[in-house]
C-alpha cells in the first residue's frame, strides 16, 4: 500500500473517531443535565414557591436579584455545627448585591433561616453553585 492510501486512512480513522467522540462527550453541552445540576428540596423556608420534596434544576450562573440562587455557605455565623465545614447549601432568593456582599431572604420568613439571622454574606463567605432554572412540583 503506497504511503499516501495509509495516510488517507489514518487520517479517516481519526476523523471517525473525533466524530464518536464529540457526539457522545456531554461534558459540555449545556442541553444535558448532569446530576449535579438539581437538588430536592428539603424544608418550607422559600414556601409557597418551593415546597418540601420538590426537584430544582440549576445552572451555574451569575445571580441577578429577585432569583432563588443554590449556594454554600461558609462563614461560621450560619453553621448549624462549628466544625461543619464546609456549611449547609441553601436555596433562597437573592434580595440585593452590595459591595460584593449578598443579602439572601427565603419566601416563608416563619420557617427560614437566612440573612435576617446571619446577615449578608460576602464573597469569601460562600460558594454559590448557581440559580434555579426550572422545578418539579412534588
């Protein structure tokens, strides 16, 4: 077989094989959902717009106010125990950006722990993994 034919086919064997690749790699293909990317709902602090049980799927984006946002926190003022590092991640809704620091409100004041008792958190003071995108009522 002459040098050119086996280039040929080495170079069509290649182009089979990045084609296979690409449709099956999802790492980056935003269309589909990871397992990360949804959590359930545990408790009624954003009560009535997410119930106990309920599915909420996120994207890892920045968060604008009035969005529920999906994030960890790390100061010490909302561990529920001092040495859970790092904190709980917690799903409430953005009420406003200052200085780099956010303030976080849940829908059901009665039932949330949020920043009306830790108070705002700065950026160093948590991870925040993204904002709800869609719900599945339990």
């Amino acid at each position: 077989m002459e040098r050119a034919t086996k280039i040929l086919i080495l170079l069509f064997i290649a182009g089979i094989a990045y084609l296979v690749w690409s449709v099956f790699d999802y790492s980056d293909n935003p269309e589909v959902e990871r397992e990360e990317d949804r959590m359930a709902i545990s408790g009624n602090s954003m009560f009535p717009t997410l119930k106990n049980g309920d599915l909420v799927h996120f994207a890892k984006e920045d968060p604008s106010v009035g969005e529920i946002v999906i994030f960890t926190c790390l100061s010490p003022r909302c561990l529920p125990e001092p040495d859970e590092v790092p904190g709980p991640r917690l799903v409430k809704r953005l009420n406003k950006i200052e200085n780099d620091c956010y303030t976080f409100l849940g829908d059901n004041p009665e039932e949330s722990f949020d920043s009306r008792d830790f108070g705002q958190l700065c950026n160093e003071e948590l991870i925040i993994e993204g904002i709800v995108t869609s719900i599945e009522v339990k």
